[in-house]
C-alpha cells in the first residue's frame, strides 16, 4: 500500500474519531443543573499536580463549598469534585481519578457523607461518571456499577447510549460548543436565592441544635459502605488525609445518622465535622432562611460560612499551602477576577437596595440584557432625584412614570433598547357616565355603567431576540391594564410578576438568567439588601419596630426567635411555655391561638398549669372535663 494510501486511511480515521467524539457530547446529555457540565471540563484543564484539596460528594457540597473563596481568602488550590447525587462508589473513583492527575500535589481529601444513607438512582451514577475521561479507572467505575458486561460499553461510549435522544434534542444541546466555560467556579454551584423567600413553610423548618449522642445507630446502604472504606484504605495507603463532613441539613439528618457515622470516624480515627447539630450548626453562624436557597442546599452565604471554616482549619491542622505568587499556580489569579466578576460582583447587586443604583451597576457589565416591567403600580413612591437618575441613564419614558402606568425598558450592553410608557386605559366603571348628576338614583339606567364590551384593558407588549438567538417576549399591565410583569425568554417565565418595578437580567455569555428582582417603588424607593440578616439587624439597630418591617424581614424576626428557643432547650425542644413567654416579651406582637375539640385531651395537668402561669386557662378549668 502506498504511503498515499496510508496518509488517506489515518485522514479518515482521525475525522471519523472527531466525528465520534462531537457525537458522543452532542447526544449525551449537557446537565448544566449542579454544575455538573463545568465542574467535570474544568477539572480537566487543571495543570497536573495542582490540586492540594479535593472535595467530594453530593449536592450539598457542590452548593455548599466554593474554592475561589479558598483561594481568595488562604490561597488553598482545591477543586469540588462533587456532583448531584453523587454515590460513594462515583467519589471513590473520582478520587482515583484526581489521584491520577494530581498524585504529586494532593493532601487532603474532604469527603460529605450524605449519599450514605441510601442506594442511588442509576441516573445519579451516569451523571458523576459519563463525563470522566476514558481511562483504566473509567473502565473499572463502569464495571463496577454495570450489572450486565454487554452494557459496558454503552456507558463507556455515550453515544450507544443516548443516540435516540436524535428526537429530543433542544437549542441547548448545541450550544453547549459556544458554552462559556465556568472553570473559575471550579465545580462549585453558585445559588443567592433564599429560603425565606422561596419556602412557604419556613417557620415549620426549625433546626434541632441538640445532638442525641444516645440514638441508636442508623443502618446504611451497604454499597455505600464499602465504597467508603474503599476511600479510607485509598487514602491511608496514599497518606492522604480524609476528613468526613455533613454539610447543614435542616430536618434531614438525624442524631441517628450522626452516631452512625461518628462509630466509623473512631474506628479509623478519622476527623468527622457535622454542621447540622450544634455546637458546629451555631459556630459557623448558619441560619437556614438565609443561608440556603431551599432548606436542604446552601446558598452563596451560607456556602461562604462553611467555606471558610473548613479553610482555617486546612490552614491550621493540614498543613494546607498559600500558592498565591507561584508560577505553577498564576492561572488561579484569572479565574479568581472571573470569580469575583461573576459571583462577588453579583453579590454586591443583591445588596444595592435604590433600583437607580441597582440598573446602573448592571450596565457596567457588556455581557447583560436588562429587562424592566411595570406591574400594578410603580410610581408612588418614587423621587425626583431618582426619575432624574433615570434620564440619565437613557430611560426617559420610565422617568416620567404615572399613576398605574405600564412600562417597558430594555438595556442592552449598557445601550437603551426599548423605552415605552402606556396611560391607564380609561376606569371602566366610568367609562359610561354623562358626569352631569352622578348621584341622581332616578336618572340612573342599565346603559350608564354597563360597558363592558366598550372598555378593556391592554398590556404593554414586545418581543424580539437576544444576542445568542434566545426569543424573549415581554409584558406589562398597571393595575387596569391586566396588573401583569411578564419576561419569558426560550419559553421560560422569569418575571417575579409583583407590584412595582420587575427586573430580569439575561446573560448572554453564559446564556442565563442571572437574576430576577422587584423594586415595590409603590410602597418604598427602597428595597431591603439581598443580605436579609444585615439588613434585619440593621433596622432593629435604627429603632424600626415590627409592624414596619417588610413581611420577609418580619418573618425573618420570628423565624430566629424560634431558632432561639430551640437552641435555648437541648432536651426537649421549645416548651410552650418557652414559645409564649418569648413572644409574650414583645410589645410589637399580637399572640392568636385557636384550639380543637381534642385539645383537652392532649392537656395534662403541667400543661394547663403553664397556661394559667401566662394566664390563658383558668384556674377552674385545669382539671380536664
């Protein structure tokens, strides 16, 4: 065979390989959802023998540590290997794999015990596993979680796996090529939201601070368990230090679970930090309502909080390494202004409380498209020096903002877009009047105020395309004009739809939606900071009673008067007792109880006792009926 021959077959072969490989990314699915996406790509761009920290396990460690903050904070170089759901089986060879890459740098390995307590879902399996480079330690992962050799295979080539997804395939699957990368999140999952916004029952969340240390021991999944003490002999045979973690867990996590776990960190004196009991819960200053976004995952603050304990203690008990200045490590300085360009940054805008000085700070970003809806009424309280700020900013027709106005705004780059007002439509129920002797009954008919087919109401509508192709559509209605905030990008709501002024911010980088925030400017020119605990303690600090607090704050207030009477009783939790004589201190709040027919009966005599004590029940009626 000639060399021309020769040159034209390895031609092909290299383009059918390439053609392979995209196929194999462009069926397999993205899951952008936890990071999982970024956090495995950005693992492997990282130098060989970087990582010094590696951080495993499931969703509450991919939300709950950020090593940019690290880094920004001790100089740590550590990666989150976490992902959703994560088994014990998928972080042993996760560890494997980061042992293989980085065997000259890595010391320490923190590993979050959560996935113990159950098998997981198949599903959970490919999505720590697909993305891993094809390797002796992918083979073995496969093996070891396929049942079936003939499936092997398709879990080591993604496309026999998921070429029937031809059918299913979305706009997000191929711009998954025009990504922008997260590497600077180094697979950490960045979330501001708030529980206490999002948690209707948030007031029924309520840590137990207390440990019971006598509980008996729960039983874990047993697969669970022998990956974990694959991990330990890895770690003991590779001198590796291991630390295990519970990352906050409000009501999941039990004092069972814990005395479970605790057992095996004696047996191989192993370092084990629960920060869902006291005295860690309470050390690191973590309340759920403003530290996670749903309860059960923290958000940046509460990921803050966690973040930075477990770097003073890496500092102080691990010999952890400051590799800020060294050359090996000059790539960290890139992704730490990317960091604070993409997450501090952002952060420092949830804080702004003037929708002046918000929409200005977000026109500094070149990357933003900012959208603004008008809903119910957005003028009232609205200054002068903010309409002045407004036309300033190019927003001329938002500065002139009326009584139940619609408006529509949108900033693209920093440019002025869009900037449209609408007047009310006419009062319906006086559309139909003569205004001659409007209080003569006699001279009233039927036609004078039935009009309904003359009269209807009319948003404010427009539509276009985003600098990546996304088709967005938006709307607004003052308070006649269908009372609506709408900003549906790709098919997706994303207004918050609350009186005032509606903000959506679009990232065309990354292809996001990177916040959605309301300005009530009919009640106030101002909104509390996106820091609720500061901005809590700060009204308290100027003299603002209950009643003037905003309804998140209030609820804040009362949430963390319950978080104080249930650290205040290990034992037993809050008394009734305890609730009331806590409130009861208050002169701003108003205690309304209601009871059952079966109330007397869950009564016993200490209980009616400590209600007379407060004056609630007579002493005539203590005995039950």
């Amino acid at each position: 065979m000639s060399i021309k021959h020769v040159g034209k077959i390895a031609l092909f072969l290299a383009g059918l390989l390439f053609c392979l490989s995209y196929l194999n990314q462009l069926f397999k699915p993205s899951w952008y959802e936890w990071n999982n996406y970024d956090t495995i790509n950005g693992f492997y761009k990282e130098p060989h023998d970087s990582i010094e920290t590696l951080f495993l396990g499931t969703s509450v460690v991919v939300s709950g540590i950020s090593p940019m903050e690290l880094y920004d904070a001790y100089g740590i170089c550590s990666y989150n290997l976490g992902t959703e759901g994560q088994p014990m089986l998928s972080s042993y060879y996760w560890l494997e794999e980061a042992y293989r890459l980085h065997s000259g740098s890595l010391r320490t390995v923190v590993l979050d015990i959560s996935s113990l307590r159950r098998s997981s879902d198949l599903s959970f399996y490919r999505k720590a596993i697909d993305g891993m480079k094809l390797s002796p330690v992918k083979i073995r992962a496969v093996q070891a979680y396929v049942d079936d050799p003939s499936e092997v295979l398709s879990y080591l080539l993604p496309l026999s796996s998921y070429h029937t997804r031809w059918g299913s395939l979305t706009t997000q699957d191929f711009i998954s090529s025009e990504h922008a990368d997260k590497d600077y999140m180094r697979g950490y999952y960045f979330r501001s939201e708030l529980a206490l916004e999002e948690t209707s029952n948030i007031l029924d969340r309520i840590p137990t601070y207390a440990l019971d240390t006598s509980a008996p021991q729960t039983k874990f999944d047993t697969e669970a368990l022998y990956y974990l003490k694959q991990i330990i002999d890895f770690c003991q045979e590779h001198e590796l230090q291991l630390i295990l973690i519970k990352a906050p867990m409000i009501a999941d996590w039990t004092s069972s679970a814990h005395n479970a776990v605790q057992a095996i960190a004696d047996e191989y004196e192993l370092e084990y930090f629960d920060f869902s009991f006291d005295p860690l819960l309470s050390e690191i200053g973590y309340n759920a309502a403003t530290d996670s976004f749903d309860i059960g995952h923290m958000n940046y603050y509460g990921a803050k909080k966690l973040t930075l304990w477990l770097g003073q203690y890496l500092v102080d008990h691990c010999g952890a390494t400051d590799v800020r200045g060294m050359p090996h490590y000059a790539y960290l300085e890139q992704q730490l202004q990317d960091y604070h360009e993409n997450v501090s940054d952002y952060i420092s805008l949830l804080a702004l409380t003037d929708p002046v000085d918000y929409i200005t700070q977000l026109c500094q970003n070149e990357d933003y498209t900012i959208f603004i809806m008008a809903k119910d009424e957005a003028s009232f309280a609205l200054t002068e020096e903010q309409r002045a700020a407004f036309r300033q900013l190019g927003l001329e027709q938002l500065s002139e903002l009326g009584y139940q106005d619609s408006y529509l705004g949108i900033i693209d780059a920093g440019t002025v877009l869009y900037d449209q007002l609408q007047t009310p439509t006419p009062d319906v129920a006086s559309a139909g009047n003569s205004g001659e002797k409007v209080n003569d009954l006699e001279a009233i008919t039927p036609e004078d105020f039935n009009v309904t087919n003359e009269a209807t109401s009319s948003s404010l509508y427009f539509s276009g395309a985003l600098r990546d192709g996304a088709i967005y559509s938006i709307e607004s209605g003052g308070f006649p004009d269908g009372n609506v905030a709408s900003c549906v990008i790709e098919s997706q709501e994303y207004a918050a739809n609350l009186r005032g002024l509606n903000i959506v911010v679009y990232n065309n980088a990354t292809h996001q939606v990177v916040d959605s925030a309301v300005f009530d400017t009919y009640l106030s020119s101002l909104r509390d900071s996106g820091d609720k605990l500061l901005a809590l303690e700060t009204a308290l600090e100027e003299g603002t009673n209950y009643q003037q607090l905003s309804s998140e704050l209030q609820t804040l207030y009362l949430y963390n008067i319950l978080c104080d009477i249930s650290r205040s009783n290990p034992s037993n939790g809050a008394s009734m007792l305890d609730f009331i004589e806590q409130f009861n201190q208050n002169d701003d709040i108003v205690l309304v109880f209601s009871s059952t027919a079966a109330d007397e009966f869950s009564l016993d005599e200490s209980t009616r006792a400590m209600l007379a004590q407060v004056g609630l029940i007579d002493e005539s009626v203590l005995a039950a009926s």
